[in-house]
C-alpha cells in the first residue's frame, strides 16, 4: 500500500481525531460516561492503519518491545508519522500502549482508571490474558486492538446481532417443525438447556447442520415444558438476563418483550416469534 493510499483510506477516520491527536485531553472523572470510548477506538484503528503500512514496507512491525511500551516511543521509526498524526495519548491523557513481537502487535488504553484489566505478561503473547469481543461498557475498562482486529471495546454489535437473529431464525424453524411431526416442542422438563441438548433432537431431520453457539462465542440455550419454548442468545457478555432455570411457562409469557437499546440484553425467540432483541436491526421473517 502506497502512502498516498493509507492516507486515503484513512482521512475520514483521522480527521475525525484532529483535535484528539493535535492536544493532550484533559483527565475527566473516573466515573464520566462512557462517551470517550469510541474515540478511542477509532484512534487505536488509525494507530493500526500507520503500523500495518509500515509492515507492508519493512516486512515486520515496530519491535520487538520490552513488554508494552508507549506508542509514541516507536512513532520515530514510523515514517508516515510525518504524513498523518498519529494518537498516541487516550481520551484520559495517558499513552496508549504498545506491544509488538514484530509479526503481532497489540494497542491498549488503559481505560479512565488507568489501571490494567488484566497481567499483560511480557515474557508471553500478552493479549492470551484476554477474552476476545468482550464489548467495553464502563469508562475504566481497556480497550485493546490485536493485529487490526478491536478485541475489547465499543464495537457495534449489530453486525453480530444480525448474524444471531438469522441463526435463531433457522432454528426456530426446526422446532416449529418438530412441533407439527411430534403435536409438542423439544421438551427440557422447563429446565434450561444448551443447544446440544436441543440439536439431538432436530438433526438432521429438521435441520441439516443446527448452529450451536451464537456470534460471541456462547451456546445457545433452550428452554421448554413441551408446551412453550424459548431460544436464547446471552448476548455480547455471555450472561443470563432472566432466571431461566426456574421459569414456568407464565413467567415466559409475562416476559417485558420488545426491542433494547442495552448491547449485552438477551436474545429470545419464544414460541415462533422474536421475544427481545436489539433495537434498530430489521427482524428476519418468522415462521
């Protein structure tokens, strides 16, 4: 990638960080909202353009580091830093740090606190400690970028949430289905179950190859007394909303259903229809 191409490609990004990259933020509040946190992340994305236009010249990235260092500690190898201001201080005036083995890179804010989520071992890959597309809801956490991919922040989860609904629509389908052939759904005694338990029950009749985790990395879980059923996706932080493991089946009819804004809210797709989603995503056709 020629230079004059990166600066292309990322214009619209940096130009949106004029004022971020050209001053130092003054510190805010611990307990600010967490209104700074996408403008972090598009500058640790701007970071990760220069870097990876870097390697596409030299063949490696900046390093090898002595464990995380700051950013602007390297900024003086990277020639395009001339060319485009390069972030190298979070929205809470501290350095973004960097970490590089020459063939992976890792970038990270710290978050409001200050304080590191996590030991990032040096004498290891220090993003292992991590847990990957964990979404960033509270102004301290960090948000780190792995090699151009945001592994902890802000990200949109619509895109994965889309994926979701459309999974859960093709289950949901099976189980309707299995409904029509067996006069009840795939019963779990109104325990809450995993989707392996749901998946014996539909392939490959009803469905050829049933998806069994959601777009976070978490298994899909079921609940049915045979007579109503509810799917669920635990969303982008892998935890339950509602007590499931005790529901009844008037429980799950009183559920407050509908759209939410609250990116880590439940996914459900109860008795042939979506029950709860993220609002703003258009739902796929139901059965």
């Amino acid at each position: 990638m020629t230079r004059y191409r990166l600066f292309v490609a990322v214009f619209v990004v940096a130009i949106s960080l004029v004022g971020f990259a050209a001053t130092r933020p003054s510190p805010v509040p611990i307990d600010a909202p967490d209104a700074s946190a996408k403008q972090i992340q598009l500058a640790l994305m701007v970071a990760s353009q220069l870097l990876q236009s870097y390697a596409d010249e030299t063949f490696q990235f900046p390093g090898p580091t002595d464990g995380l260092v700051p950013l602007a500690s390297v900024i003086p190898v990277l020639a395009l830093s001339r060319e485009i201001s390069t972030p190298t201080t979070d929205a809470w005036g501290r350095p973004i740090m960097y970490w590089s083995n020459t063939a992976l890179y890792m970038l990270v804010s710290y978050g409001a606190d200050g304080l590191p989520d996590v030991s990032y071992k040096p004498d290891t890959l220090p993003f292992s400690a991590l847990t990957r597309d964990v979404m960033t809801t509270e102004p301290q956490q960090d948000i780190a970028l792995v090699s151009g991919e945001i592994w902890q922040g802000p990200f949109s989860p619509r895109g994965r949430s889309r994926a979701v609904l459309s999974a859960m629509r093709s289950i949901g389908i099976a189980i309707e289905s299995y409904s029509i052939d067996n006069n009840f759904y795939p019963n779990t005694d109104s325990r809450l179950g995993s989707a392996n338990d749901l998946k014996t029950h539909l392939e490959p009749i009803y469905i050829r190859h049933m998806p069994t985790v959601d777009t976070w990395g978490y298994s899909f879980r079921y609940w049915s007394d045979g007579h109503y059923y509810a799917l669920i996706s635990t969303g982008a932080d892998g935890l339950t909303e509602f007590p499931y493991d005790t529901w009844t089946a008037a429980e799950l009819l009183a559920l407050p259903g509908g759209p939410t804004s609250e990116p880590r809210a439940d996914t459900i797709f109860a008795n042939g229809a979506f029950a709860r989603w993220l609002a703003g995503i258009d739902l796929p056709a139901c059965p």
